[in-house]
C-alpha cells in the first residue's frame, strides 16, 4: 500500500508514519515544516527507503500541481493546531486550515481514499450550552460559541472542512472519512499542549504546581490508540463518508488528578496550585466511541497511567533531565 500524509511531519504523522512503514508499506510525507519538525526522529524514519519526505505549503497550488495520484490512501494532518497559536493569529489559521483543505478536495480524483483530521472542538459550544451531553457522539448539534472570538477560529476552519468532504466526496467520487480528534496526546507533540506542558514544568521542580481549569475534566487518548483508530477506519468500507470520534472513552480524568498522577511520574514532590484555565475551554470533554467501536471493533490500549509514562519519559530525554 502507498499512502501520502500530508502534514506527516507533525505529532500525529510521525507516529502514523512509523506505524505504517512498520504494517510494510510505503509513505511519502508533505509538510512545510512551520509545526512539523525535521528532528533526528524523522532523520531516522527516512533511512527506510519506503520513505519520501517533500518539502512543500499546502495553501500554495504549486504544491498541489506537483504532486502525483496513485495513493492508496491520503491523510490530511496539517493544520495551525493549539490555543496559544489560534489566539495569537487567527486569522492565519482560518487561512491556512481552509485552502490546505479545499486546495485538497479540488486535486483528489474519482476512486481516491481520504482522511480529514477534524477535532471535537467543532462541538464544544454545544456541551458548554448544555445541549450536547458527555460522552458525546457524533450527532449532537455542532456549535460555535462565538464566531468573533480568536479561540473559535480553529473550529471554524475545522468545521468547514468536515462538510467540504463530507460532501465533496459525494460530488466527485471518491471516499472521505472525517476523524474528529479527543485530546490525543504522546511523544514528541510540542510544548504547548496539557502533559507535556505539565510533565516539563514537573521537571523542573516548579513548586507550587499551577493547575489551569483544574476543575475540568478530559479524556485523554494515547497517540498509538489514536493511531489505530484512524488505520481501522481507512480499512472500513462502511466508514466512506461518516463522521466519527476517535478518543479513548475510558480515560476521562479530572485536570487536577492528570497533575497529580504527572506529579507522581516524574517523581516531583509539589503542592498543586489550581489557577483559572484558558478562557472558552469547555468544561467537560469525553467522546461516545460507539460508532466507532461498531464500525471497527476499536477498543484503546494504552491507559491514561501508561500512556503519561511513556510521553514523561520522552520529553525527560528531550529536555535533559
């Protein structure tokens, strides 16, 4: 099997990648580089010859022009992702997300096979207004809480893209399966996000441990599981043309527990600080894997304990300590 990941330097296609080349097939990676890394990691995955990696900006369509058919499946990864990065440029993300998708959906031909990475923001104004209930599927309302404010940006350009392959398949031809992303997390994922972002600050003995939105709850999905997921539903005939949440329902943890149990981790000894979280974070956040456990037989299995380990352990090597 060949497949393209577009965006497949970043934390979701490297560890897609790997998987890949490990199953025995062979990868070609599109990236531009702004989020992705050309690290020693991704040195290392491209001594397999199965590998490609092409420099290139998927908002340009010169980009698009130079890029051959012939994939067995195509994975669209890139995006402007992170609250840090979406409040400081909205504007670039709304950009950015809409053309690498639409830029995408004008090149795919009849007989393709695609993946959109969409996430669970798209209905979070949905769950905040109380008409959405957690766990939540795939049917609920989906809700932008206020299109004017810079934090929404990201699920606007997400939300556009999810109804320009939802139904630009249909018009053209070719299959579309939307994963809506559920606070994936592991290894070499930045230092923006909660666990890293955490496990760094345990790391370096911050005392006392500030909490953001301690009093908020999340279901965190080991990038392996999510991995997984997303392979079983490009498998899955029946998937062509569904929206469908990818998470780990079993893992739903209270913010001020995840500290503690990163606090335990890294062996640091700190009193937790609860501070406000960022503003328009939605309270409660756990998907109903049901549609994707009946399409695939899905089932996580890297716990929320295993999963903090291995993602410490990592950025301690990275960080050096």
């Amino acid at each position: 099997m060949r497949a393209l990941l577009l965006g497949g330097a970043g934390f979701i296609g490297l560890h897609l990648a790997r998987r890949l080349i490990g199953d025995g097939h062979e990868v070609s990676i599109v990236d531009d580089f702004s989020r992705g890394r050309d690290d020693a990691e991704l040195a290392e995955l491209c001594r397999n010859p199965a590998v490609g990696v092409h420099p290139g900006d998927l908002t340009d369509p010169a980009t698009w022009r130079r890029l051959p058919h012939g994939w067995d499946q195509i994975y669209l990864l890139a995006a402007v992702v992170g609250v840090r990065n979406v409040e400081a440029d909205p504007a670039r993300v709304v950009r950015v997300n809409a053309l690498s998708a639409l830029h995408l959906l004008d090149w795919l031909i009849p007989g393709e096979r695609v993946f959109f990475a969409s996430t669970s923001e798209v209905y979070a104004g949905a769950v905040d207004a109380g008409i959405a209930p957690v766990p939540t599927g795939e049917h609920v309302p989906v809700t932008i809480g206020d299109v004017t404010a810079p934090r929404y940006a990201y699920a606007v350009s997400k939300l556009l893209g999810e109804a320009a392959f939802v139904h630009g398949a249909r018009a053209k031809g070719f299959d579309a399966v939307v994963g809506r992303f559920h606070n994936v997390y592991g290894p070499r994922m930045g230092t923006d996000h909660a666990i890293p972002e955490m496990a760094l600050r345990a790391l370096r003995g911050e005392n006392p441990f500030r909490v953001p939105g301690a009093d908020q709850s999340r279901a965190f999905c080991y990038v392996d599981d999510a991995v997984e997921a997303m392979l079983r539903l490009m498998a899955c005939p029946d998937a062509a043309g569904r929206i469908v949440h990818i998470g780990d329902d079993t893992a739903e943890t209270n913010i001020a527990d995840l500290a503690k149990l990163v606090l335990r981790v890294t062996g640091a000894d700190a009193a937790l600080e609860p501070v406000a979280g960022a503003p328009g974070a939605v309270g409660r956040r756990c998907p109903d894997l049901a549609l994707l456990r009946g399409l695939t037989g899905y089932s996580p299995a890297v716990d929320l304990e295993e999963g903090v380990r291995r993602t410490v352990e990592w950025y301690r090597q990275w960080a050096g300590r």
